[in-house]
C-alpha cells in the first residue's frame, strides 16, 4: 500500500515560503533606480518591478522572499537594506 504525501509537491507561487526569513530586504523607494538587477537575480522571483510616479522601482513580495539577501548585497545604489525579521 502506498503512503499518501502530506504535503502535494508544487510550484514556488502555490507554495509561500516567506515565514522561513530571519532578515527581510527593505526597499528605499528615493534611492532605487530601476535597474532590475533584483527582480533579475532573486531565486525566489520575489521581486516585481512596479510604477511609482512614472519610474520603475523595486516591490518585494514578502510571502515569497525567504531574507537570503542576494538583493541587497547586489544593489550598485544600497538602496535595498537587511532587517531582522520580527516576528
């Protein structure tokens, strides 16, 4: 007899992962340039670039991003900081 899985395997976006940070990416709106380098280099394609007053700038996805920092330690502006996820 087959044991039944608990848990149904899926994709990332059916599945949220965000609970799992320690740290979580802040977003400074004045410094971000829209260079989409994040939304590029995220694993988790927790990134989207959204329209704020006619520029593209970055909007993190909280249910998906798991804090591993690739975003902001690759920022060229450090417009994106690291911080401890209260929880």
């Amino acid at each position: 007899m087959k044991k039944k899985l608990a848990v149904k395997p899926n994709t990332s976006l059916k599945n949220k992962t965000g609970s799992w940070r320690t740290y979580r990416p802040v977003v400074n709106i004045d410094k971000c340039i829209g260079c989409e380098l994040c939304f590029k280099l995220c694993p988790d394609q927790a990134i989207d670039m959204v329209e704020i007053s006619g520029k593209k700038k970055s909007q993190i996805n909280y249910d998906y991003c798991k804090g591993c920092g690739l975003c902001a330690a690759e920022c060229p502006v450090q417009a994106i900081g690291m911080k401890l996820e209260k929880k």
